[in-house]
C-alpha cells in the first residue's frame, strides 16, 4: 500500500512548503529534504508490496515494510500537530507558532535520520523500485491455478443454468458463418469457467467443429506455450513435435493459421487478464467464414470489450444465480449422502442464511456445502462453523481456494486502486455506498490527485469504473432524480476486504456488541453502535477518519466535545444519519478536517466557528433541518464541494459566489407532502452572479426567477459544467438557454423544469453537446425537439408532463445508448407501439400516468435487454401490453394503481393474463395510501391483494 501510506505524506509536506511562507528557509530545507527521502522510498515499497503479494519475501521485509508505515504517519503527525499549534489566533498563537518551529524542526532531523536508515535498508534487501507499480505477472513459472477444480466437476454435479447453458451452446452452433467471439464476463467464482467447460464437452458442439482448443491463460502466461499448446490440442500431436521447440514464436502462430484457415474450430480462451493478450494471440486464430468460434472468459469488462471486432461479436454478462439454482447447488454439495439431497428441517433456517450471505456466488456456496457436507447433521456442530466463516474462508483448507480466487483479482489491481477498493471495508455490511460519497472519500485520504486534464473527482470517477468494470464492485443505478450509483461489495469480497484491512492496519471496526480494546495506531475508525462506549476501548488518539455508523441512541453535545479534544487531527467526520441535534462550535478546532458529512441529522444550523476550517473541501447538511448558512461558510476558500439536497436552505450567501474553488453545488427541496408535480421540487436562489465560479462543474437545482435572464447569461462564462438544473424556466427562458448550452462542451447531465406544469417550453434552439448522457425535462413541449434522436451518448431519458400528443417513441427507438426511460404524464395519446429492433439497450421502462393510453404493443425483436417495467397508473389499459411474453430478459413487472380488471386479469388461477408473466421472477402490485406518497405492495396471488379488489 505504498500510495496509501506515502502519497497523502507526500501531499501533507507539499502543502506545508506552499502554505508556510513565514517559517524560517532552514524549516522549509529540512522538510523538502523528508519530501525527496520519501519519493525515493516510495518505488521500494511499491516493490516490497508486489513480491509480499506473491509470497516472496522474508519476515525482515515485512518488518521493514512495517516501519516505513510508521514513518510516514509520524511525518504526518508531526506537520498536521505543527499547523495544529499555528492555527490560533493573537499573541497566544504567535507564541505557540514560535515554538512550534523550533520543536518541528527538532522532530524533523531525528525523521530524516530514520528515513535515511529505512532507504538504506531497502536497499540491502535488494529492492529496485524498478517494478511496475502492479503486481501484475507474466512469465515462464508454471503454478496450480487456483480455479484447476472448475474443469474437473463431474457432471451430477453441475447445476444446469439451462437458458444459459443452452443459450451459449446454441451461439456455437448456430448462426452466422463468419468467426463470432462470445465473451462470458462476470467477478470470480460466478461459473464462467464451469458454463464454458460444460458446453465445450458437450457432444453435438465437439461433432460440429472440424478441431478444438482450451487453453487456460490466467495471470500468469507465457504466449509461446499457449501457442504451442493451442497446436497440440488443434493437431491433437504431443508436446515436443517435429519443428516446435526451435520455431521462432512467428512461425508458430503463421503455421497455426495456415491450417485453421480451412477449418471450423472453437478455441476457449479461459481467464484472460491482461488486454495485451488478445493482441498477441489473434493472429493465430484467422477470421474465416466457416462458422468458428472462439470463447472468451474474463473478470473484466474492458478486456471483453477488447476482443469484440466485429459485430456478430457477442459480450454476455453472467449474473448472480437465481434462489433455486443456489438452493439446489447447496444442496446437492452439503447432503449429497441424503435421501434427494434433502436438507433436514432442523438445518433448514441455518442452511439458507448460508446461501443468502453468499450472494449467488456458485464458488462460495460450492465451498461452503463442500465443509459442512463433511460435518455431522446436527445444529451446533453447523453453527459454529457458520459464525467462524471469517476464519475458515483464512485457514480452512475447503474454504481458503475462494479467498485465493478473490485475492486474484486484488493483486491484479494497479497500485492506486487498492486502497480505493479496501476502502468499501470502513462501511457495515450489507451496506449500499453512494458513488459520489465514496469518490470523495477517497479524495479526502489523498488516494487521488487531479492530473493535468482531469479534476481530482474526474480521476476518482474513472477508479470506480475500472473497479466496477473488473466486477470487484457492483452498482444499482438510482433512478431518483440527481442520484447516479450505488456501490456494494459481496459478503465474500468484504471478508476478503477486512483481512486485508487487519493486515495492513487500514482501518478498525468497533462493533458495540464486541467491544474489543484497540492498543494499536489506527488511522480509521468505524464505529458500529453506541459511541460512547467505543470510544472507550480506543486507547490511541492518531485517528484520521471517523465513521460512526448504524447508530440509534441519539448523540450528546458533551460526546461530540470529547471527541474533537481526542482526535483533533481528523480529516473526516462522517455522521450521516446519526441522531443528533447540536454541531458544537468545537468543531472549528479541527483545523486539518477536510471532509464533513452531517447528512440526514437533526441539527438546525451550523456554529459560526465553521470558518475556522481552512482545510474544509466538503461539506454535506443534506436532509438536515437548517434553514439558513452563517456567514462565516464565506472564509472557506478551499471548499470544492456543498451538497443541500433537501436541506431548509432556499439561499446562499453572495460570499458564495466568489469562492475559487468549488466545483459541486447541489440542491433541491421536494415536498411529497403534495404530491408529484412540478411544483413539488423547489430550487435554490443565488444572489448576485454565478460567473465568477470558473471551475463549477454541478449546479443543480437552482431557480431562473432569481436572476432572470442575467442567470442564465451568466452560465456562459461555466464552461467545465457537467451537471446543470434549472428550475422555474418559461417560454423565453427555454430560447435564452440555447446559445449558453452550446459551449458546454463537457456537458453530461441536464434537468430544466418550467415554471408551472402548463408552461409549453421551445426547446427547439437548444443544442446540446453529444457528451450528454442524462436528459431531465419537466415541461409541456409540443412536440420531441429533433435534437433529443441525435443524442447518442443518452443512457436515461425521462419526460415529466410533457403531454405531447404525437407518439413519441418512434423518434426515440434508435438512440442506441439508451439504458432508462421515464413516460411519466408525458403523452396524451392512446396507443404506444414498440416496434421491431428499436430501444436495443433499454433496461428499465416507466409508464407512469398515462391517462389517455388503452393500447401497448410490443413486436418481437423489440426491448431485447428490457429488465424492469413499472407501468400505472393508466386507468385506460385493460389488458397487458401486447408482447410482454417474448421479452426473453424482463425480470421485474411493477403495477401501480392500476383499474381492478386489470389486476384480476394477472392472477394465477383465474387471470387470462397470467401465462404471459408467470415465468418472472417478480411481479409486484401497489396501491397509494390516500393522498400521501406512500404505497402499500403485494405479490402476486397475495390473498390481502385479492381482498383489497373484492371489495
């Protein structure tokens, strides 16, 4: 973890040399001198770090591995503990300041000897830095690879995914002529590489192709073998044939591709890794119009990506199992001596917490019934196994192949993602992490920095991705308005995630429940529970990063006191959702604190003292009750981000607008009290202009009516803009915008809500740039401006009282981009027609309050990825859109205060309808409570459900 140890230092001192113009040039020379000591060390520690994940160092490197992580939060200690000291204020802060330099200066000879030490002792343990900063390997050493058990399970065994299974096996045996790549994608232990041995054994593929290959690639690779062990399947010929150890790696892939040119062959290519494999190995593998096909297995997204050529070239996204497929899968492992593999009742509840924490994970669930299977039938012997999972999943020998699988994926991780990752660990479990809130953690920790071309929150962005992309990290897309991911991480992976944590010391858990005495520096604290309690078993007070979590007791003013004077040096304070009602003006001693969340607190305003943090680059009182920002928020130059939703705040204070600084400022208030209208979302007012803030890149929600035209003139002076909301827009308003949006050129969220919901907006002369990738509108149109069919980036779409009357989908269907579409009170109409081949991308669809609409048609070939609809109310639909049945990936059908017949028309044994939903997995129905925005929900055949309709 060398960029988690050393980078925030590094940043610390650069700082300090930045910001201390007044201390003495000798202070100043002795800490570039910790600067430059420490840059060096850095590349050490990145290789110390590489060969410690591959088993290959000795207990000495460990050690000094230890060491340079003392080191660098000594460092820190001492420059945060120094501007500590500098930060009061009159004679006592000009005396303090003093001899605060002189005790610096002390403390930094005596670390400058020891790095000086560290350096020289890296050095003899034959550390290069010359690696590169992942552990990433290639070469000649052959090791067990770890997934070996995936190619040898027995047929009985095998849980048959069908529709996949058949799915995959028809794509090899059907269909285009020409090479097709199929690329099975999904995080480890999903089964890709079980679902690809299985169809690859199967008898009607193995007689279609003339020859087959499979070659397990992995991390670890040599291309010349893989070649030649491609020629040896390919030729069915032994290793060591005429001609193959001294060909050149040339002439065997020329050979390779001479002979496969006339064939029909299927090659599985299983566990690629790197995107320069591909690159490598293609040549060998010629594009001929005999129907091969070539079978791709990876953990990530971009490397499927990677392969794909052309476009009969297919990427298939494996998903979590289904609850019967893991029950059956446990079943046939845990009690595979039993009658039917039947799970006895008394193991029954235990039986299925153990499949529910393994997340669909067939490798996991495989593991885990593989232990128990060996375990006598009786309850305790099973339990205590099952609340030990942490330790087994380390030191069991069935169980520690997942951790070895899981590990994979880490290692592989380029250096700066690794602590990003480890990161989700400082949350409870089970826990949904926003994206926005994690990226700015991680920027608060210094884990990333801002690069030439790109802001700190741009990087921090792309980490996410590239962390999502590798299926490290799943995400739900929020369809609330404003909102964009949310992160979780597996119950495997989090166990995976805290040993590594341990290991490491990245951060501490405090569970109230299990109090244990934490003696060790700890630079990250989560606190599960009672506050007070926890803090009590904290016996070191060099805590950094503050979480408390999960807490029901509401918080003291003399609690939060306590723990200011403690950890004076936080950098974050994370309260979301804690109970309490009074910031304390103490907080304006925490003068490194960068990083305040008070989200979904009681408190009603903020102390004045808030000015004092120089540092603070975040600030959230989202869904607090404060009405009103002190004046004092004006001296906070370094704020980059501040965050209102739902708060009382209505206006923000002309200071604002002169801050440097910021790049995010959101706000909205909705009011469900009601209902949903336009009316119900409020916008926040800014006085004065907004031009000044050059490197603003979320404005949202903010209301026209409060500057008028000059607002909207003045948004053409924000040119980095990517978010943008505007409310109370008119007629004139929607013209104005026009020439201000043209030179957005990073534009990629826009929302613009009319003054009342029979304000007709011409959006005509608006042209947005092609980045845009979200499209809000809350208005009356006339018609769809033609602008919308061009936008090709465009992922979510939503319509908002638009009620137009010509059908809208036909100029919609083809934006190929198109993941989310909202129809909400949007069109006027009675019939809307899906027709064959458009919407290709669409996974969610929302028909919601069309009243005019009797007719829903659906051609086959239309929707093929469609996931979710929620559709009502449409008091005017009787019967169930016409198709339904053919959307082969629908899983989710919402009915929302939908007309009785309707309703009735769906429920098993006496619906007409209900062969056509039967096979979904879900389908829900929900009715408002009265007036409020509440709903009740059934299942369906619910007989409460069936009660409500009888009446």
């Amino acid at each position: 973890m060398a960029d988690t140890i050393l980078s925030p230092v590094i940043e610390v001192l650069l700082r300090f040399l930045a910001e201390e113009v007044n201390a003495s040039k000798g202070v100043c020379k002795k800490v570039e001198g910790l600067k430059l000591e420490l840059e060096i060390i850095q590349p050490f520690l990145r290789d110390a770090e590489a060969k410690s994940e591959r088993g290959d160092v000795s207990d000495a490197v460990k050690a000094w591995m230890k060491q340079v992580r003392q080191a660098g939060e000594s460092i820190e200690d001492v420059i945060d503990d120094y501007r500590y000291q500098c930060g009061f204020s009159g004679l006592l802060g000009q005396i303090k300041s003093c001899k605060s330099r002189f005790s610096i200066a002390s403390k930094i000879d005596d670390l400058k000897d020891f790095l000086h030490r560290i350096k020289e002792t890296g050095q003899a343990f034959g550390l290069t830095g010359s690696l590169d900063s992942s552990s990433r390997i290639t070469g000649d050493e052959q090791v067990l690879d770890p997934r070996f058990g995936s190619l040898l399970i027995k047929e009985d065994e095998f849980v048959d995914a069908y529709s996949m299974r058949e799915k995959l096996k028809r794509m090899l045996v059907e269909g285009t002529s020409l090479r097709q790549i199929i690329s099975l994608v999904g995080q480890g232990g999903i089964g890709k590489t079980t679902l690809a041995r299985m169809v690859y054994k199967d008898e009607e593929v193995r007689k279609h192709f003339d020859c087959q290959a499979w070659i397990t690639v992995s991390q670890l690779y040599n291309t010349k073998e893989i070649i030649k062990k491609m020629r040896r399947d390919v030729f069915l010929t032994v290793a060591g044939s005429a001609g193959e150890e001294n060909s050149t790696i040339e002439e065997l892939i020329l050979h390779l591709n001479e002979y496969l040119e006339t064939k029909r062959y299927v090659v599985i290519l299983d566990d690629i890794w790197q995107m320069e494999f591909w690159e490598k190995i293609k040549y060998a593998l010629p594009n001929n119009n005999n129907g091969s096909r070539i079978i791709v297995t990876t953990r990530n997204d971009g490397i499927a990506e990677s392969c794909r050529e052309s476009s009969c070239d297919h990427i298939e996204n494996l998903q979590s199992w289904s609850k019967e497929q893991r029950w059956e899968l446990f079943c046939k492992k845990a009690f595979r001596s039993e009658p039917e593999n039947c799970c006895p009742e008394v193991l029954k509840e235990m039986s299925y917490e153990i499949v529910r924490k393994c997340h669909g994970l067939p490798l996991a669930i495989a593991a885990i019934a593989g232990l128990l299977s060996c375990k006598n039938k009786v309850e305790y012997e099973w339990k205590r196994v099952v609340d030990n999972l942490s330790y087994e999943f380390k030191e069991n020998p069935w169980l520690a192949k997942v951790s070895n699988i899981l590990s994979l994926s880490y290692h592989d991780l380029p250096h700066q993602l690794k602590p990003c990752f480890l990161y989700f660990g400082v949350f409870q479990e089970d826990c949904l992490i926003d994206g926005r809130g994690i990226q700015q953690l991680w920027i608060a920790e210094g884990f990333v920095e801002a690069k030439k071309d790109k802001t700190s929150m741009q990087v921090a962005e792309e980490y996410l991705h590239e962390l999502i992309n590798r299926n490290m990290v799943s995400f739900e897309i929020d369809d609330r308005i404003f909102l964009g991911k949310s992160c979780y991480v597996h119950d495997m992976m989090r166990d995976f995630i805290l040993s590594r944590q341990n290991l490491l010391n990245f951060s501490q858990i405090i569970d109230e429940n299990e109090l244990v005495v934490i003696e060790s520096k700890c630079r990250r604290l989560s606190i599960l529970g009672n506050m007070e309690k926890a803090l009590q078993v904290v016996k070191h007070m060099g805590v950094r990063s503050l979480f408390v979590l999960n807490l029901n007791e509401e918080v003291s003013k003399s609690s939060l006191v306590t723990v200011f004077e403690n950890f004076k040096l936080l950098k974050i304070l994370h309260l979301v959702d804690v109970p309490l009602h009074v910031l304390p003006k103490e907080v304006g001693n925490l003068i490194c604190l960068k990083h305040l969340n008070l989200k979904g607190t009681k408190i009603q305003k903020l102390p004045k003292s808030i000015g004092k943090l120089r540092d603070l680059q975040y600030l959230n009182i989202s869904n607090t009750l404060v009405h009103n920002l002190p004046k004092s928020i004006g001296k906070l130059r370094n704020l980059q981000n501040l965050f209102l939703f739902n708060s009382r705040v209505r206006e923000l204070p002309v200071k604002i607008n002169k801050f440097p600084n910021l790049q995010q400022l959101g706000s909205y208030f909705s009011n469900e009290k009601i209902g949903y209208s336009i009316n119900s979302w409020t916008g926040l007012k800014i006085q004065g202009e907004v031009g000044c803030l050059h490197n603003l890149e979320t404005i949202l929600l903010i209301e026209v009516d409060s500057g008028g035209a000059s607002l909207i003139k003045d948004l053409d002076k924000l040119r980095k803009l990517r978010k943008l909301g505007i409310s109370k827009l008119t007629r004139e308003d929607g013209r104005k915008l026009g020439s201000s949006l043209k030179k957005m050129q990073y534009l990629e969220n826009l929302y613009l809500h009319a003054i009342n919901e029979d304000e007709v907006l011409d959006l005509a002369p608006i042209c947005p740039p092609p980045t845009l990738s979200y499209l809000s509108l809350h208005c009356r149109l006339e018609n769809i401006p033609c602008w919308i069919s061009n936008l090709w980036n465009l992922q979510s779409l939503d319509l908002f009282f638009s009620r137009l009357t010509d059908e809208p989908l036909k100029h919609l269907k083809n934006l190929p981009n198109l993941v989310v579409l909202t129809l909400f009170w949007a069109y006027d109409g009675e019939e809307l027609h899906f027709e064959e081949g458009g919407f290709r991308k669409l996974k969610k669809l929302y028909l919601r309050d069309l009243n005019g609409l009797n007719v829903v048609k659906m051609d086959v070939g239309t929707l093929p990825q469609l996931e979710s609809l929620d559709l009502g109310p449409c008091p005017e639909l009787k019967e169930l859109p016409y198709g339904i049945e053919c959307l082969s990936n629908l899983k989710t059908l919402s009915v929302r205060d939908m007309p009785r017949e309707f309703v009735l028309d769906l429920q098993p044994g006496r619906g007409s309808d209900y062969c056509k939903i039967k096979h979904l997995p879900s389908v829900l129905f929900s009715y408002r409570r009265g007036s409020t925005s509440k709903y009740d929900q059934y299942k369906l055949g619910d007989p409460y459900l069936l009660e409500k309709l009888e009446k």
